[in-house]
C-alpha cells in the first residue's frame, strides 16, 4: 500500500511541470478561440514542434513575451473597424478554400524550410509579426517595427533614414536560424500577425516605375541586375550585342513579359519580392492573419493595428500621400496583348481573390 502511495506521489510530481507549461501557454493565447473558428487550408499539426528530439520546450522563452495586446477603446468607431476585419478575414478564408497545391505550403513546412518566412518581421514586445510586401508602404511600417521592438532611440518614424529599415539583421525575421522550431511555432500562432496590400496592377505598375523606369540609384542597381535579363528574353537572343548592360529602356511590356516566362521556368516563387504575389510572400492561406490591412484604407487601418498591439499612445503611422500610381494603370495595361493580360492576371490571380480586388 505504502509503495503504490508512493508510485502515485512520484507520477503527480512528474505531471505538474507538464500542467503549469500548459497553463501559461492557454492564458498566453488570447486569439486562440478566434483562429480555431476561422480554421484555413492545412494548418495542421507538426510532429517535431512540440519540444521533443532535443528541441527544447517554450517555456524558457514564456519570459521574454510581454503582455497580450490592449483591449481597443469602447467606441463605435473601433467596433466598425474590428467588423472589417473580420469581414476581410472571412473573405479570405473563403477564397482560401479555391486554391491548393504546391503553392499553399503547410504549417509543417513553413517552419522546416524557414526561407519561407523570410519577409516576416517579428516584434517580441508587442507580440506582433507583421509580413512585409515590398511597394505596399512597407518602408513605413518597417521604420515603425524598428520603434515597436526598440531597434532605435528615435520615437518619429520620419526621422529614421528610408534605406536603414532595409538593412539586413536590422529587423528580426522569423526566418532566423536562432529560433527553435516549437518557439517558432508558437509565435506564429500565438502572437497578432497583419500584412497590408494594395491593388495587384497598382502595385505592379509602382514596382516597375520605381525599380526600371525612374532615376534613382535603386532603379539603377535593378536595372543592372534584372534590366539587361528582360531585354534578351524579349527581345531574343539575337539582340544580345544590342542590350546595354545598364538595362535600360525595358518597357513595361517586356517587363511583363519576362515575369510571365520566369514564373512558368521557375515558379512564382523565383520571382523577386517587389514583384512576387502576397500570395508566395505572405502564405496567407496557411498562417492566420488577425489583421489585413489595405493600401485603400492604410492610415485608418494602421491606426487600428498600433492600438491593438498597445504601441504607445502617441505612434502613429506618417501622413499618408496619395499615391497617383492607380490613375496610371490603365495606360499601361493598354500596352499589353490580350494573351498576355490573361497570362498575366493567371498569375496574380490568388491575390486578387483572396483580398477582394476586381481584374
């Protein structure tokens, strides 16, 4: 009898380091009831993210979290914005059902191959990621997670220099080497995850005036790197003695072009990030995004976020200046043919369903 009390007595305190793990872990996941609701394309369960193999568990890591986000202010306002989130969430998840494959990449296999992950930033002080698209005011929402997550001293986002938030090892990527798989699974499904997105064509034509048409130092290093490319798979191998090296002069057909060669040689995923879709950036149909904000919609939506992570009281996001780039777009799908505005649109076609953007 004294040995069976015994054997009991040593179970129980086996037990109870498992119990408080599983504790901290329930009150530390505040969104949970809501993503379960929501549930998208095979999320799924990972056999090796639970610890176990050497790994390690999360409870070591349980410290360095801060609190769960602010509860947003009693006000009509906010409970109209909190209803179009979940409007646009429900779309997505809804279109999300549309699309399967190769391209939708399981939970499993975002944390294995972590270059996956390589445009979601993290901020451990607000338990926020945020997964950044190129040409979507993501220089701004950069300097603003340089802030969130004490990466600088400067408190106005504007007195940030605009190419320090792109410097590599600034920002913390949840594609770093340094996170064990179980703490990386945690913070993926635990913590407030956004993105912004604007227009699929509006964001095109801006990529292309910005990175191959203008004069800035930055189109001269993307001319160099891409330009020349474009002109010879256009225009022919025959043209190679005629292609300036510089890549000057591609148009934006023939930048059209050559993202439609490239992305059926090497899939979309070859394609450079400031032209690549939401959809192979972002993976939204595997990781559930709290928040999705609209380049339409951007101070209004960004507003929202920064409260809901309890950014301090008086970060804002920068005066937004509307861009002129939609009012543009018409011009320049005119220059293309009618076979490569279908190819074209195949391509980017997730993105326009899965965040409610008409052709």
């Amino acid at each position: 009898m004294v040995r069976e009390v015994s054997f009991r007595a040593v179970l129980v305190a086996l037990a109870l380091p498992s119990i408080a793990c599983y504790l901290l872990l329930v009150r530390s996941t505040p969104h949970l009831a809501e993503e379960e609701a929501l549930p998208y394309l095979d999320l799924g369960s990972c056999p090796s993210c639970g610890g176990g193999g050497g790994d390690g568990g999360v409870e070591e890591d349980l410290q360095a979290f801060s609190a769960a986000p602010y509860d947003l202010p009693d006000d009509p306002w906010w409970a109209g914005w909190a209803q179009v989130q979940r409007s646009r969430r429900e779309a997505l998840r809804l279109a999300c059902l549309q699309f399967h494959g190769a391209r939708v990449k399981s939970f499993s296999k975002l944390l294995l191959f972590r270059k996956y992950l390589y445009n979601l930033l993290v901020d451990d002080r607000h338990r926020a990621i945020y997964c950044y698209v190129p040409k979507v005011a993501c220089t701004n929402w950069k300097r603003l997670m340089m802030i969130l997550s004490g990466r600088t001293n400067e408190t106005n986002p504007l007195n940030i220099s605009s190419h320090i938030p792109h410097e590599e090892g600034v920002l913390t990527r949840l594609s770093s080497a340094r996170y064990k798989t179980s703490v990386l699974s945690y913070k993926l499904r635990t913590y407030t995850k956004f993105l912004f997105v604007r227009h699929p064509m509006e964001r095109l034509v801006s990529a292309y005036r910005n990175k191959l048409a203008s004069n800035s130092s930055s189109a001269t290093d993307f001319r160099r790197r891409f330009g020349s490319t474009m002109l010879k798979v256009r225009r022919g191998v025959g043209a190679f003695h005629n292609v300036s090296k510089a890549g000057r002069g591609v148009t934006f057909a023939e930048f059209v072009y050559y993202l439609i060669e490239r992305s059926y040689t090497g899939g979309q995923q070859s394609l450079n990030e400031h032209w690549a879709p939401y959809f192979d950036l972002c993976h939204p149909c595997t990781i559930r995004y709290d928040n999705i904000g609209k380049y339409e919609t951007l101070e209004e939506d960004a507003e929202f976020i920064l409260r809901k992570i309890g950014a301090r009281p008086d970060l804002h996001f920068p005066p937004f200046v509307n861009s002129k780039t939609a009012s543009l777009v018409p011009g320049y799908l005119a220059t293309l043919t009618e076979d490569m505005s279908k190819k074209l649109y195949e391509l980017y076609k997730p993105d326009f369903a899965l965040f409610q953007y008409e052709p």
